[in-house]
C-alpha cells in the first residue's frame, strides 16, 4: 500500500543566539531612525528546520513514510545526508547550486524578545519543483514561496490527492482571493488562534463557516489544546500535559505530523488531532524543533495514557 506522505515547504536552517542583556538598553526610541547597534552574542547553536523538515522529521519518527518537497542549496549537504539517515526520502528535495539554503538568524535576550531575519535563498524557486503526478495518499502544503504553495496545491488537488493547507508564517502573504483560491483547492486547513482571528477577518467568514466547504478545519490552541471543525459539528481535543515546557519553536510542526500519521492510518479527525497533540506536547519538552528522539512505544505509551488510544503495532 502506499502510504507516502507530500510534505511541501521549506527546509531550513535556524541560528540561534543569545545576547546576555536586555535590548531595551540599547535601542532608545528617540534615535531609532538611525539605528545602528551591535550584541555580543557569547552562545550559539545551528538548528535543523523550515516547516517540511520539521514535519517529515516528525512523521518518521511516528513511522510514516515522508517525501519532503522543497529546494535547499549546496550548502545544507549535511542536512540532506540526516534526513537520508532517519530514513526520510529526498528525491523531492531539490539542490539550486547557485543558492544558499534557506536561514534564520534569531537573537533573543533576557527578557526574551527575538529580532529575526529570514533569508528565503533556494524557497524562492520552489516553482521548478515539480510534483505532478506523484502519487501519495495524503499531502500538507506548509508555509514556503506562495507561488510554490499554489503549483504543489493544484498539482496534489489535479491528481486527487488530499492534502492540508496549513498558513503559518506564509500568513503576511495571503490576501483574501489567495485564500479563496486555496480553499477551493485544499482538503482540510490548520492554523493557530492567532491565524484562524486574522483569515476569519479577511475573508469575512467564521471559521465553521469555512469549514462547510472543506473536509475539516484543526485550530490549535497551545496549551489549551484544539479545535476540530467537522461536518457542521465542532469537538474540543483536550490538551495533554507536557513534561516541560522549554521549547515552543516547532510545535505546530509536529502536531502536523502526528495530524498526518493518523490520517495515514485511516483514523478519524477527531483521534488524528489527539496524537497531533501528544507530538506538539513531547516537542515542546526539547529544545528546537528537531532534538526530540522518543520511541513510538514513549509515543504510543503517552497516547495512551492521555487518550486511550495507541499507534499500531508496526509502522506503516
């Protein structure tokens, strides 16, 4: 049976640092208009990321079988040879030669607040990333160049694949005909409160409304949970307790891929966000997106124990 996932986005990477004080101090609003300021940053770390990294990552560690679609640059070979090395197919992952990798560069001080900056480098032609014709039973169109976004969405809906259509970061980008073309196109929509306030305001519908027209829409709520939206019905998921809270960055990531695996294995919505929840929970426990490594019996045991429920006794 095939049981491939299409995991369309970016794969990143994320350098973090940290400056041991307080950017207040240093950025005095009478002279931000020529600002010009410098932190020593003593602590460092690279982090593997981007929204399809961080899912396929997630999706194997359940068993699933994901094919990240992205573009990535000469620079992120050691990125390409781990995921090779989890057992994640790259064959859609896609190398500009004349490119840098996706990066973001994030410093957070003592109080922490971030100053970010992203550089889109090889996301910029996800375009040339072709997928038409690909087959798979499930697919998820994550935050990436909108262009790209819309070529992986018609390619999956013109080949009747199911995917999710999950907004993200992309959110700046989409205007309101962007999200009435997508929502014409995709299978079930996920975001966050915080994303579901601003659709609902440009596109001047309520969520339940939205969600007459698709198979189903999943709001998370961080530790209140989330929200499915299904059939005119809509079912509160119970959140499960963390074992820590350290880390959110990648949480919504990983709720996706256990989103994913339960679909995969024919589960309803209702169970599919359950597991989404269990993955979010374990994540935030570890310190960037990709540094949790628990078993799928852990996986399975803590579904379990919040749920009732457990992942079938073999990955598939």
């Amino acid at each position: 049976m095939n049981n491939a996932v299409l995991i369309c986005g970016s794969v990143a990477f994320d350098t973090i640092t940290t400056f041991e004080g307080y950017f207040k101090d240093h950025i005095l609003p009478d002279n931000v208009k020529s600002l010009s300021v410098s932190f020593f940053v003593p602590t460092m770390r690279k982090e593997f990321g981007g929204c399809a990294g961080n899912i396929a990552y997630n999706l194997r560690l359940l068993g699933g079988h994901p094919v990240p679609v992205a573009t990535i640059g000469p620079d992120a070979s050691d990125y390409l040879a781990r995921m090779q090395s989890l057992g994640i197919e790259t064959r859609l992952v896609r190398v500009l030669d004349d490119m840098f990798t996706p990066q973001c560069h994030i410093t957070t001080d003592l109080d922490g607040n971030q100053i970010a900056a992203f550089h889109p480098g090889a996301m910029t032609r996800s375009t040339e990333n072709d997928i038409a014709g690909e087959a798979a039973v499930w697919g998820i169109v994550a935050p990436d160049a909108k262009a790209g976004m819309f070529k992986h969405a018609r390619a999956m809906h013109a080949d009747k694949i199911p995917f999710i259509f999950d907004l993200g970061q992309a959110m700046p980008l989409f205007e309101r005909q962007d999200l009435e073309d997508m929502h014409a196109l995709a299978t079930v929509w996920t975001f966050n409160d915080y994303e579901a306030s601003v659709v609902e305001q440009r596109m001047g519908k309520s969520v339940q409304e939205l969600a007459a027209g698709l198979r189903a829409i999943v709001v998370t709520r961080g530790a209140d949970g989330a929200t499915l939206y299904e059939n005119g019905k809509t079912t509160t998921i119970a959140p499960c307790k963390a074992a820590s809270v350290t880390d959110p960055t990648g949480c919504g990531d990983a709720h996706r891929g256990g989103l994913l695996y339960g679909l995969t294995q024919g589960w309803s919505f209702e169970d599919a966000c359950k597991l989404g929840s269990i993955m979010g929970a374990i994540k935030i426990a570890s310190q960037g997106p990709q540094n949790h490594q628990p078993s799928r019996a852990d996986i399975s045991a803590q579904l379990q124990m919040a749920y009732g429920l457990q992942l079938p006794a073999t990955a598939a």
